[in-house]
C-alpha cells in the first residue's frame, strides 16, 4: 500500500494512520495524507527498497 502527502505530491510506502517506510508519522497533519495505488516516489531509505 502506498499513502500521498498531498501538500508535496510525494508517495511513501505505508498507509495512513501510521508511519511510512521512511518513518514519516501520517498521524501528523492527517488532512495531508491519502491512501493511494500510485508508484512510491519517495527516494529515502525504507520507501525506496
């Protein structure tokens, strides 16, 4: 699964509600994140691989 930080346009791997592959916390701003099917753009360790 994959979750988009709207303000940025940046697709992290994880879901909302919860923290992403690079350990960015959803629960933060929580208007700012979607669920997506999108390719992960995000190029930081734990997103990227």
């Amino acid at each position: 699964m994959a979750v988009k930080h709207t303000p940025t346009e940046i697709v992290h791997k994880g879901t909302k509600g919860g923290t992403t592959g690079c350990g960015t916390n959803t629960n933060i701003n929580p208007s700012h994140w979607v669920d997506t099917t999108a390719t992960i753009t995000c190029d930081k360790n734990g997103c990227k691989n």
